[in-house]
C-alpha cells in the first residue's frame, strides 16, 4: 500500500517517491497543502471504494496514518 500511496502522493507534490517513507509528515515533510490533501483523499476514496470521514481525517498527518486509517476503514 506504501508504494500505491507514494504514486498518488508525487501527483501532487514535486518530490521524489523514493524519499518518502511512513513516517513523511504530508505539510511538512512533502509539501502538501490543505486542497492538496483533499485532493488526495478524493484519489484514496476512489483508489481503495472507502468514503472518508472529514472530522477523523484531520487527525491524519503522515502517510503512516493514511495507510493505517485506509486499512481501518477497509475493515
């Protein structure tokens, strides 16, 4: 799943996929800005047929959680 994150993730942010690893914190370590961050998670939505919760995601920061919060909600 970390590699299929890392292909979404470098469609909205100029940095290399190879950089960036659970812990990439999405505004401080890549970059991303808040309709960055909802863009992508309208990609994870469809990507993984899951429908995100806005009031749960804001505690999502790294890409670790990402994949962590996906899996939950994929039961």
């Amino acid at each position: 799943m970390l590699e299929k994150m890392k292909e979404l993730i470098v469609n909205y942010v100029e940095i290399d996929a190879d950089t960036i690893t659970e812990d990439s914190d999405f505004i401080e370590d890549l970059g991303f800005n808040s309709y960055d961050f909802m863009s992508l998670l309208g990609d994870l939505e469809n990507e993984y047929e899951i429908t995100v919760d806005e009031s749960e995601v804001i505690e999502v920061h790294t890409v670790g959680q990402a994949i962590e919060y996906i899996k939950k909600l994929q039961g």
